[in-house]
C-alpha cells in the first residue's frame, strides 16, 4: 500500500486543566500516534468522534490541498479516553501528515489551530485543547490562553528537567461526566496551581491542579492514589486531563519501586518519559 504522507506526535500530561481559570497547560510525553496516508481506503478503529473526518473537513475548508481518494493508517501507544491528549496527538498528526503529503508547509502554530478546530466540531474537546495541542507538537510546556489563535496564546513557556520519569496509572474508563460549572466552584485550587505555574514550579502545579481536578470530579481514590505515590518517594502526581489516569512524576532512581507498588495493587502502570526533543517537526 503506498504511501503518501505521514506524520507523528505524541500525548501529554496535565500541568493546568484549562477549565479551572480559562488558561491551559500540558507537557509532552514519551507516547506516540502515528499516521499515515495511504491511497486506499483503511478501516479506522477508535475513532468513534469522527475526528479524523473533522480534520479533513478543516484541511479542505482552508482550501488546501487533497488526494482524490486516500485512507488513513494509525498506530497509536496513547491510551484512548484517558486524559492523555490521545485526541491532540491524532489530530496533530494526521494535519503532519497532510501537511507532508501535500508540500503545505504549514507551521505548528497552524498545525494547532486546525487541530483545536478539529477537535472542537467532533465534540473531542470543550476547550478545543490549544495547550494540549502545543504540548502534542513541541517539547516543554506552554501556558496557553486556548481562546486566542496558537500564535498569540502563549502566555508563558518553559522546560523540564529531561531525565524525570513519569509513570501513568490508568484506572478503567471515564465515568463521571465533565463539567464547567463543577470546576468553576473550585477555582482557588485552580489559582494555586497557576501560580505555580507563573513561578515555573511546574511540578507543584501539576500536584495542585491534580487535586482540583480530583474535587471537580469527586475523586476521592485519586488524591488517595496521589499521596500515596507522594509518600513512597514520588516528586508530584496528579490526575491527568480530566481524568482517570493519573500522572506521577519521579526519580528515575524510584521508578521501579513506584512501578511495582501500584502495579501490585491492580492498576496498569505505564512507564514513560518527558518528549525532550522536537525531531518531529524538524523532518516535516
């Protein structure tokens, strides 16, 4: 099956949720989608949103370029419905893809817009998830005002240590419907989380915005889960996205022992890294 443009990107993690204060922030991690276009037709699972047809919706509404006929071909390590940005890194990649198949030499700022676009009309996301969009095409994190256009919404951006590993517990599917108002009533958590992240204490943002999302959504089993990880030796942790999975972040020296303790207890452990490098767009 030949093929005629492909294109990468990976997930992310929560360090703000942007439905607390109206401002975003997500950091890239060592999870990937990939997608490729191919000239025949191809089955797609997972894709119950219809995300992939936005996307080429979008694309075509800019009046950009597009083969007659093509398919799409996805590999994915990003948990689905999780909290992982699963719906960035496929929008962002199947637009690199496009974007490679077509010579449009459209830029990630571009990239980001179409994709907030996509993932709004196919109701993947209330916010339309600029912050996770950035965090799914470049490394480091941005803290994002997801109501401008890409180019003008960082607020503030910064790195992380690189050599952090971060461990993703996942706990079954979503359950509890999100909402706005619900986030709203706790806004003082959402601050102290933003404050961090206006000192660049990332990490304590993530923890703080893990607990606000958790009293958003009456998680009770996860600020258990988090300070549990805290006391065994973990640096922050927090639920990701609005849930379930939560994000620890430690030591690669503690990794193992953090692994084990909750792998014991039944939840599936992922074990992954901060995306250091923008290889990515380097090639595209």
């Amino acid at each position: 099956m030949k093929v005629l443009g492909e294109g990468e990107s990976n997930g992310a993690i929560s360090i703000l949720h942007a439905l607390g204060l109206g401002r975003g922030c997500s950091i890239g991690i060592q999870l990937t989608t990939k997608v490729q276009i191919v000239e025949d037709a191809v089955e797609i699972k997972n894709d119950r949103n219809g995300l992939l047809a936005a996307v080429e919706k979008c694309w075509r509404d800019r009046g950009l370029p597009t083969p007659d006929q093509f398919g799409w071909k996805v590999d994915s390590s990003i948990p689905i419905g999780q909290g992982l940005k699963s719906s960035s890194a496929l929008s962002c990649a199947a637009l690199r893809a496009l974007n490679s198949c077509a010579w449009a030499g459209l830029s990630n700022s571009e990239i980001a817009d179409i994709a907030a676009k996509s993932q709004l009309i196919s109701n993947c996301a209330k916010t339309g998830s600029m912050d996770d969009n950035w965090a799914s095409l470049e490394p480091g994190w941005k803290l994002v005002d997801p109501a401008l256009s890409a180019s003008e919404s960082i607020i503030l951006e910064g790195d992380i240590d690189p050599n952090l590993s971060i461990l993703v517990l996942l706990r079954g599917k979503r359950t509890v419907e999100i909402s706005a108002e619900a986030f709203s009533q706790h806004e003082q958590i959402f601050e102290r989380s933003l404050a961090s992240v206006m000192r660049g204490s990332i990490l304590d943002a993530l923890s703080s915005n893990g607990m606000a999302v958790a009293a958003a959504t009456d998680d009770q089993e996860a600020l258990r889960i988090c300070n549990l990880s805290i006391a065994s030796g973990a640096i922050a942790a927090g639920i990701s996205g609005s849930g379930p999975s939560i994000a620890i972040v430690c030591y690669q020296e503690d990794s193992t022992s953090l692994s084990k303790l909750f792998s014991e207890s039944g939840l599936e452990v992922i074990s992954t890294g901060i995306y250091v490098k923008d290889e990515i767009s380097e090639v595209q």
